[in-house]
C-alpha cells in the first residue's frame, strides 16, 4: 500500500473521540484499548493496555478511536489581594496641623480649659492615612497667663489630646503649644518714671521735694497700673502645628 494510500485510510480510521484510551479496531471484530504510537502504510505501532508493544499490519485495521486530550486545567486562582491594614503606626514627630474651632484668650481662658480643633491635613502612618484632613481633634490649654498689671507677659500653652477617628476618640500627646506676649514691664517703667518727674515738678512748685516724690510715685504706680499687657488670643480658624509626642499606633480611616 502506498503512503499517500495510507494516510486517506488512517484519517477514516480515526473515527471519533471521548474514550478514555485510544481504541484499535480490527477487522475481526477485535478490539483493543492501548495507546496509538506510529503508523505507516504498511503497520501500525500500539501500545496495549496490558503494556505490551504490538504491531498490526494495515490490512487488519477496520479504525483507530483516538481518546480525547485532557482538559486543561483550570486557571489559578488569581491571588487575593493582601488584607488592607486596620492599624498603623505614627512616628514621633511627625507634626500636626490643626485648625481652632473655639477661640482662645489668656484674659479668659484657664489651665485645663478643653478646646476643640480639625485636622488640616491628612497624618499619614507607615505610609497609610491613619486620619483625613477634617477629623475632630480635641486639646487642653495647660497653661495661660495674663500679663500684670505693673510687670509680666501674658502666655499661652496648648497641647493636643485626642483625634475622633472612625467615630472614635483616641488618645494622642504632643508637645506643647506656647506663645508669649511682649512684657508689659518696659513701657511700664517708662511710664512710672515719667510720673515720678511729674511728681518732681510738683513737689519743686510746692516747695517740699519730698512730697513730690512721693506725689511722683504715686502718680506713676496709678499710671502703670491703668495699663495691662496684651492678652493673647487665638481666633477660631486659626491654623496651629503641633508634633506627635511619642510614636503612636492609630486605626487606619475607612
């Protein structure tokens, strides 16, 4: 038999697929379940099932049943995305940038006055945005001063308490915020010697310096008196800085 006569018989020998082995039918009627090696026009080559090579002669072969590939197998599951953080931690130092919802003043204001604030800008953590700009902050003043009445400087110290981050308020510490008005002690001084020269010449156009001395001292302490420090003030809207105290692990923001 010729090549190109074999080739048209093998291609009506195979004459399907789905079984679970390649099937060589004989003209017999004998069927045997192996697996199909080779073929030309005059043999085909076949492994049977028992693990035994045979060869058939092409004459003796009514169809070869070819068993189908095995399915591909399925794809890999694409791999999960790595859990998202629930925490993270933020560094000390890291600062702080508050903008005053109450307003402040060392006329009015006490140590251990609360006030409340908004973050300005995200505080990022590791990388991740622990709190949005807007979250509520919370702080106390610790300290606030009005100048005196002869001598002194008004002072002003805040520091931060907690941040409200999910619905809820965590607590944080920073350094302190401190401000300080200029001294009143200066133009105070000046203004005391001025009475005492008033006092001078009061005293001369009497004729009793000491009375005027006295008069001088008098009318100096009353001036000086009558003018106070500067209190300082912190309006609402005011943009403060503070930095974090310690490293602090924060819930991240949803």
């Amino acid at each position: 038999m010729k090549k190109g006569a074999f080739v048209i018989l093998l291609a009506a020998l195979v004459i399907g697929a789905g079984a679970s082995a390649d099937t060589l039918s004989l003209r017999s009627g004998q069927k045997v379940q192996g697996t199909f090696l080779e073929g030309d026009e005059n043999e085909v080559k076949f492994l049977g099932a028992d693990g035994q090579f045979k060869v058939y002669p092409v004459p003796s072969v009514s169809g070869i049943t070819f068993a189908a590939p095995p399915p591909p197998p399925p794809p890999a599951p694409a791999a999960a995305p790595p859990p998202k953080p629930t925490s993270a931690t933020v560094l000390a130092g890291t600062l702080l940038y508050v903008r005053m919802i109450d307003s402040l003043d060392t006329s009015k204001t006490k140590a251990g006055d609360l006030f409340t604030a908004s973050l300005d800008s995200d505080l990022v953590g590791n990388g991740i945005v622990v709190a949005r700009r807007g979250a509520s902050i919370r702080g106390k003043v610790t300290k606030s001063e009005n100048a005196g009445r002869v001598v002194g400087k008004s002072e002003l110290q805040l520091e931060l308490t907690s941040i409200v981050i999910n619905g809820t308020a965590h607590t944080i510490s920073t350094s302190g915020f401190q401000r300080k008005g200029a001294s009143s002690g200066a133009s105070s001084a000046k203004k005391t010697a001025g009475g005492a020269g008033l006092g001078a010449i009061i005293g001369g156009i009497s004729g009793n310096a000491g009375k005027g001395a006295a008069i001088g001292a008098t009318s100096g302490l009353a001036l000086s008196m009558a003018t106070k420090g500067e209190p300082i003030r912190v309006p609402s809207e005011t943009l403060l800085e503070f930095a974090l105290a310690q490293p602090t692990t924060l819930p991240v923001s949803k």
